[in-house]
C-alpha cells in the first residue's frame, strides 16, 4: 500500500469549502461539488461512481429476474437480448447479479469507509493534538495494526466467522483498515497544530474539544474526504477478493460471489468468458471512478498540483 | 532548559511595554509564558497582586485569559482559514461570555470598528484569505480585545507585515492604550518601532534581561553594551557618519545550562575579569534605568572595590 | 563606512560601462503580469538597490534575470542584455554557463539554498565543476579561500549546513555566489531572515569585499533605510513598475514620488524627535486588476477630485519615468507638473 505514503505530512491544503465559497460560481450546487466537477479528473471519478450508485438504487426495477432464480435449461448461455450479460452455469441471469451485486459492494465500501474514517479521524487528530500517553497509545495501536497484514488477518477472521454477514464484514473490514488513515490524518494534525490559529483558540479559552472539532478537524476536510474514498476502493477490492475465495456470505448475491461461482464451476474452463469479465468490469469502473476521485481530490486540495496543471 | 531566566518586570494600565532582543534571546518565551502557552517552571505571574502562575483549574485559567490576551506574529497563520472573521470575533464573546446572546453580532461589528475594519459587517462575513496581512492583524487584535482584557501581549505584530503598513498597527496600539487603558507588552526587534509605540524599554539577551528603563533614557543612553550594540547595527539614515563595529565576534552564551558569568561576556568590548567569574545583577545605575554589567552599572558593592582598585 | 559612492573602479575594466540592462522588461504569472515594462541599467562594480513591498515584482525581476522563472511565470515582454548579450535569447547551454559565472544569486532563505545533507565543502566543489574543470583537491584549497575571505574558518569547509549559525550560513551562500568571480551579483533579502547585529556585519563585508573585487550588485530589499547606507542608486518599485530612481544621496535628501516619501515616513527614526507617522493607508492593489492610470493614485495623498485636470490624468494615463535631475527619474504626474 506504498502508494498511501506521500501525502502525509502535506499541509499545502485549501480547504474545500473556502476555495469554493470565493468561486465567483453562485450556482445551487454545493461548494465543494462543483468545485470537484470542475476537475476533470474528478468529473470522470463522479461521473462513474455516480452511474454505480444510479444504478444500485434502481436495481430492483431493472434486474430481470431474481437473481438466484435458477433455469438450469437456460444453463450457459452466452450473452443475448434475453440475457445482457448472458447465464451462469445453473441458469440465473448475470445482469441481475451485477446490478443487484452493486447495491451490496457499494454499502459494504461506504459503511466500512465510514467506520474506518470516524476511528482514524478521531484516533488520529487527538492523538496529534493531545501529544503525550494518548499519542503513544494510539501510536502503538496504529503500529500494530498497520504491520499486520490486512489481507491475511481477514482471511483467518472470516474462516473463523460463523456468520459472514454484511454487518461482520463491515466490521472487520473497518476496524482493520483505519490504520494507515490514522497514520496520514495524524501528520496532518501535527503540523496544524503548531500554526499560530490553534494556539489564539487556546488563548481565547476554547477547550481541548472545540479546538480538535471545531478549529483542526474542518482543516482537514478534503484530506479526510480523500481518506474515505481511498478506504472505500481498498475495501471494495479486499471484499471482492474474500468473496472470491469463499470467504464471503454465500447466501447474498455480490460481485465477489459471482466470480466465486463463475471460478468453483470452472466456467473458463469451458470457455465461458462472461460470469468473470462483467462483475469483474463492473468492479473495475467502480475501483477505477473511485481512484480518479481521489486523484480529483488531491489536486482541488492541494493548490501545488493546481498549478501545475494550469501551467501545462 | 532555561530559555528565559529570572526574568522581573512589570506591567502598567495605559502604557506599552517593549521587550527587545534578537531570535533566541528568550522574549517570544517570555510573551508565551504570559499568555499562559507554557508552563513557567519556576517564579510568579502576579495579576493584581494575586499569584495565577499555578492556575490549572479550567475555570481559573478562563478567568487569567479574559484579563490577559495575546496578539501573534504571523497574521496568515493566527486566523483559522476554514473560519469567517466573525467567527474569529463571536467565539471569544462566547466562551466568556461577554454579552448577551443577541448582542453578539452587533459587539463583533463594534469590535471591527475598534480595529479601523469599516464597514463592518462587509469584513465579518470574509474568510481571512480574502483579507490584507495588515487588516488580518487588525482581526487578530479585535479578537484579543474581545474579552476587554487587562493586559495584551503583542508578539511581533508587525514584523510579517508590509513596511507601509507597520505604522497603522503601532498608531493602533497607541490608540489603543490611551482609550481602553491596557497594558501592552510589545515583543520585537525593531528598535526604532520600540521607540515610537513604547514607554518602557527591556532589553533581553540570552535568556536574561539586560536592562531596564524609560524608553527614551535607554535608547538614547544605552548603559548595556550590548545595548550600545544593537543600536549600533541598526541602520538609520539620519545618522551619516558611523563608527565601525567594536563588537568581538562570538556566539551568544546558551541559553541552556549557561556558565557562570556575564552571558555576553564573549562579545564584550568592555569586558574585565570579573565579568567572567560574576553573573552581574540589575543595578539602578541612573535614576529610572538599571542594567546587568559589571563595568556600565556595577553594584555598589563593586563600587566599592573599583574604588579601592583605584586608590591603590 | 562604505566609501564606493562615485569612487572609480580598480584598473581591470573601465569604470561605469553597463553590464546589465533591462529594456522594457514584463514578466507574467499566466495573465497577471508582476513586472510590467521596467527599464534599469546596472554598471560595472555598482551597488544598485531595488526596494518596494512584497509582492510588487521585486524577487521577479531577480529571477528573470537569472532566468529562473518557474511556470506560470514567463518573459512576456522586453529584454534584458547582458553585456550586449540578449539572456532571453540563450540557449539552454548557453544559460547554464551564463548563470553563476556572470551572475550569481544570494537567496534569502540560506537554510533552502544549501543541501542539508551535504558537507559545505562538497557542495562548492560540485558548484565549481559543474562549470569548469578544476580537480577536487584544488576546488577544495579554493573553497577554503573563499570562506576565508567571508570571514569563516576554512576548517569549516567538512561542516554540515545545520552546524553553522544562520549568520554563518549566509556568509556560506555570498562566498559560494563569489566562487566563480561574477561581474554580477544579485542579494534578494539576503540578511532579512537575520538579527541586525549579523546583518551589519555582513553587509559590511559585502560592501568591503565588493570594494576589493569590484563585482555589481543588484540588491533587493523592503528595507529602504538599509539602501541608504549601502547603495549608490536605489530604484523604487511599486506594483510592478520602477516609479523612481536615483542616487542614494540624492533620493534620501530630494525624494519627490509619493511612494517613495511614504515609505521614507513609515520607519520611525532612532534619533530625532518623534512624530507620528502616518504610514501609507491602503494596500498594495491586486496586479490581476491594476487601477487605471497611475497605479498608486488609491493611496496617493495628492490625488484628489478637486484638482479636476491632474485628477484625470492620475485616474487615466499611467505616468512614465522622466528625468528631473541627471540620474533622478519620477514617474508621477504631479511631479511632472509642478517639475
């Protein structure tokens, strides 16, 4: 994960909501979102999750068929007007699985991103802020857990797992993926704390709370948003892949799944291309919008690489 | 580590109170200290007679800080970017409680006006970037004088500012302390600004103060070599013959663990044997002005030995 | 203390021929342009300070003509002859050589300007061949040299930056711009950063060393009462523009454009009575958009609707430098009326 490295200890930040708020754009849009939609690499970024998350909350209307239904007579079948993304081997109708799938890749990526964000938001800019045991302690925690290889720990954690649901996988997912967030989160804080606006709000009385919540945390808006995308891919991958080996929950329908089954039936043995190539594209688009945000993210944020861009 | 030493002064209602020296000398220490940014580990803070250097007791600390506020050095950084100015303004109002709950907007607007901001409510609704480094000063002071304090510690409030602009700031202190009678500690290294705003003058090198007086007395008859130095290497264009500079070249004495001595004995012009064996004391060598050097202002005990020295 | 003012040059170049000349110099950052059609000539062996407050086109006009203007920023216009030799025009061979050997450049931050890993002495041996071929052992003896007249201890030469003292350190920086003996030197804020007892010691050596090797320099600061000790002309920037030149002596007793006289009224005196100052209200305008006509007339004390005919001017034709004096150019217009 060297590529979560280089940003720490980066302060050139401009907060989001400033850089917006002076925009001479008097849109109705939010700030921050026409701001990131002026980028284009974050336009293609929305542009992509957006069409993910469009067509996740639709997919009920516009899958086919339940998509465990089997039809072993409609076995196999290569992709048709009947069925888009053609069959699986017991019949069921892939485009329903990748449409229905989505819902699910998408609220495990975002709640886990979620739960691994809060931690690493408070765990990081306290620690920074606070200094001393509290620092030490959360830094022995974030060593910890940033040594221990994610990978490897979730497959021992979800082979022990009796019940591999959703609200687990979030779980496991989002406590061992907030680490290195801590780790660039509490960088950041560290060098912000020391610029003189933390000391006046300690000079007009303000308390340790406010200070961290109040003054940092808002400084740190984007790098943070930027943490949360960034979580959001490494759990939608680390997911697919679990999934993949037959460590997901079989009951529900997934990308990950549908690549498990396309793989435990050996589909490309038989020459069956589609149960991999569409989950795997859809989960490719997702992964590849979330990057581009990230990237759309990092340089709205960061008036260096804004410059270098408009020298170009 | 003793950054600053034994230092003793005092500060009066209505009048400024300059503190000089060069980087490392120990007076941004000493401005810190007062606003209770660090611990001092040994000797009193007397606030009307009553000792607060131990207050650590939130309620007693919100107590010292509504008498004593502290203006910083860097304008760009001592507002926080992601804030309005009013917000700069309100939250001190606030936590002090200083008005009433729908006075707020109309005491910030007031407060503004204190500062020379005009119109008001246009600089209340602009975030610090969008301001001058001079009119974020003046931001910075309104927020100090927000909780109407007793006391303001200026810590080098023009030195980051543009030369045209230095001069509002210093003619606003001096308004300042004829209208609202406060009590200024101005922090610098400009002389010549030390001259213009200030009654007292203390002179610190190495951690200690050097010498003490009247402005006027100090800076026209510098008693301190070190003083005699300083004012030496300052450039003024009124004077057109200059003699060359006497000083030895040397480091000035660590502040950490210093030997005993005069600390400015390595650069000393002056120096005589004593002044390596000694640490000179403040003597009142003229009325209204004391200095720490063995040979400008010995104690009369010296005295007495210089003159036997003499007779002999 | 400084006794170069009109003293002709040591007998190795004739005294007072130009060396650098900035014709009609504009530099841009993208649209804005920070340095906006200058003209300034520096001699041989002159001293020239250029003073103005941050952000009007000072440090731009040094890195122009040190052509290290980093994107956005890029010559929009002008030229500037070194030597007779168009620097605009060089190849990129061509600049390499150029800087350093003719001109050099002593930064303000000697900390960023010196590699924190590196021993000094390395650091001038590798300057020095990247120039020319001198072998280590005698770039090394030259380095010692050159600390010494910059008052170091050449066994300082195995130093790392973080041993010296900032003083020290930017003693390091002038010696390093002298290693290949520039006809050129240019000082942006070079003792700024620095307490003002080092501050004299250094432009005291500068001035002594500039005596004996008779180098120009260009020198760049907000600090306008430094200038008048120090250097024998002094231009005045503002947004921008040159809007007065003169001899130091001169400007200091005969200053006549209202920037200049302002920024003379925002250093209170050391000695003297004190009076209160004014300063100069306002701030420096936004090069995106420059006010119309004289670009100081906002903050400009004599530019009032009253006076109906120089209030139009002031408001709509940008005033050019004219000579009042030999040597003395205003660009004002109430100064070109009243003369």
């Amino acid at each position: 994960m060297s590529q979560l490295q280089p940003t720490v200890g980066d302060v050139e930040i401009v907060p989001l909501s400033v850089a917006a708020a002076s925009g001479p754009s008097r849109r109705r849009l939010p700030g921050w979102l026409s701001l990131l939609l002026a980028n284009p690499k974050s336009r293609v970024g929305l542009g992509l999750v957006g069409f993910m998350v469009i067509v996740a909350l639709i997919s009920p209307l516009i899958s086919v068929s339940h998509p465990t239904d089997f039809n072993l007579l409609a076995a196999r079948q290569a992709p048709s007007w009947h069925h888009l993304f053609g069959t699986t081997d017991q019949g069921s109708d892939i485009f329903s699985q990748v449409v229905l799938g989505a819902r699910r890749s998408l609220i495990l990526g975002a709640a886990s991103a979620l739960l691994a964000t809060v931690l690493a938001t408070v765990l990081g800019i306290l620690a920074a802020y606070s200094g001393g045991i509290i620092d030490e302690v959360v830094n022995f925690l974030t060593n910890v857990f940033l040594v221990i290889p994610t990978i490897p720990l979730l497959i021992v954690i979800s082979s022990y797992l009796k019940a591999r649901g959703m609200t687990t996988m979030i779980l496991v997912l989002g406590l061992t993926l907030w680490s290195f967030e801590a780790r660039i989160l509490r960088g950041q804080a560290l060098s912000l704390k020391n610029r003189d606006f933390v000391q006046a709000a300690k000079v007009a009385g303000e308390s340790t709370w406010r200070i961290v919540f109040g003054e940092l945390m808002p400084n740190m808006i984007s790098r943070i948003a930027a943490a949360f995308v960034l979580v959001f891919y490494v759990a939608l991958l680390v997911d697919a892949g679990l999934e993949f080996l037959g460590l997901g929950d079989n009951t529900h329908v997934s990308w990950g799944m549908t690549l498990y089954w396309a793989q435990t039936n050996s589909a490309v043995l038989q020459g069956e291309w589609w149960p991999f190539f569409f989950p795997g594209l859809a989960l490719v688009l997702t992964v590849v919008g979330l990057v581009f945000l990230l990237a759309g993210i990092d340089e709205v944020s960061n008036p260096r690489l804004r410059n270098l861009r408009r020298s170009k | 580590m003793h950054a600053a030493d034994d230092v003793t002064f005092v500060l009066r209602p209505g009048t400024i109170t300059a503190l000089v020296g060069e980087s490392g000398s120990g007076k941004s220490t000493v401005a810190r200290l007062l606003a209770r940014l660090y611990q001092p580990t040994a000797g009193q803070v007397l606030f009307d007679g009553v000792d607060v250097a131990g207050a650590r007791r939130r309620r007693d600390l919100l107590r010292y800080r509504s008498q004593v506020q502290m203006i910083f050095q860097d304008p760009f950084g001592s507002l926080n970017p992601v804030k309005t100015i009013r917000h700069h303004l309100a939250r001190p109002l606030r936590i002090h409680g200083r008005v009433e709950r729908g006075g707020v907007e109309a005491r910030v607007q007031e407060l503004l006006e204190t500062v020379g901001l005009v119109p008001a409510e246009k600089y209340a609704a602009k975030f610090p970037h969008e301001l001058s480094g001079g009119q974020r000063q003046r931001v910075a002071i309104a927020r100090a004088l927000a909780v109407e304090p007793a006391v303001l510690v200026a810590d080098e409030p023009t030195s980051m500012l543009d030369v045209s602009i230095r001069v509002g700031i210093l003619n606003l202190m001096l308004d300042l302390k004829e209208r609202e009678r406060l009590a200024f500690l101005y922090v610098t290294h400009d002389l010549a600004s030390a001259r213009y705003v200030a009654d007292t003058v203390l002179v610190m090198y190495a951690g200690q103060i050097v010498e003490q007086g009247a402005a006027e007395q100090v800076l026209q008859r510098p008693l301190h070599p070190y003083t005699q130095l300083l004012l030496a290497s300052v450039p003024d264009p009124a004077v057109t013959e200059r003699a060359p500079i006497t000083a030895r070249k040397g480091l000035a004495a660590a502040a950490v663990d210093p030997p005993p001595g005069c600390r400015f004995v390595e650069r000393c012009p002056l120096r005589i044997p004593v002044c390596s064996e000694r640490t000179p004391e403040l003597v009142e060598a003229s009325p209204g002005q004391s200095a720490r050097c063995h040979v400008t202002a010995p104690s009369p005990a010296r005295r007495e030995d210089l003159h036997v020295e003499h007779v002999q | 203390m400084i006794s170069v003012v009109g003293e002709p040059e040591p007998v190795t170049r004739p005294a007072r021929e130009t060396l650098l000349e900035l014709r009609g110099l504009s530099v841009a950052y993208g649209d804005v342009r920070a340095v906006d059609n200058i003209d300034l000539t520096i001699s041989a062996g002159e001293i020239l300070g250029l003073a103005g407050e941050s952000g009007c086109g000072k440090t731009t006009v040094a890195n122009a003509v040190m052509q290290i203007l980093r994107p956005p920023a890029h010559i929009a216009g002008g030229s500037i002859l070194f030597r007779g030799e168009d620097l605009t025009a060089l190849s990129a061979e061509g600049l390499r050589k150029h800087r350093w050997r003719n001109v050099s450049m002593v930064f303000q931050s000697a900390m960023s300007a010196l590699n924190p890993v590196m021993r000094v002495g390395n650091q001038f041996v590798d300057m020095m061949r990247a120039h020319e071929r001198i072998d280590k052992r005698r770039a090394l003896a030259r380095t010692g040299e050159l600390l010494e007249i910059v008052g170091i201890d050449p066994r300082r030469i195995r130093a790392y930056p973080h041993e010296l003292s900032g003083g020290m350190r930017q003693r390091v920086i002038i010696a390093m711009a002298l290693a290949l003996r520039p006809e050129l030197v240019i000082m942006d804020e070079p003792t700024t950063a620095l307490d003002v007892v080092v501050q004299r010691e250094i432009l005291q050596q500068v001035s002594d060393l500039q005596a004996e090797l008779g180098f120009a320099v260009l020198f760049i600061t907000h600090d306008l009462s430094l200038l008048f000790e120090f250097a024998e002309r002094i231009a005045i920037m503002y947004a921008g523009e040159i809007v007065e030149e003169a001899p130091g002596g001169r400007l200091h007793r005969n200053a006549r454009h209202p920037y200049t006289l302002g920024l003379m009224r925002s250093f209170p005196p050391l000695t003297g009575p004190i009076v209160r100052m004014t300063g100069i209200p306002g701030s420096p305008p936004d090069l995106a958009a420059p006010p119309a006509g004289c670009r100081f007339h906002p903050r400009c004390p004599h530019c009032a609707a009253g006076d109906t005919e120089l209030f139009a001017l002031q408001t709509a034709v940008r005033p050019t430098l004219e000579e009042i004096a030999p040597g003395h150019q205003v660009a004002c217009h109430l100064v070109e009326r009243d003369g």
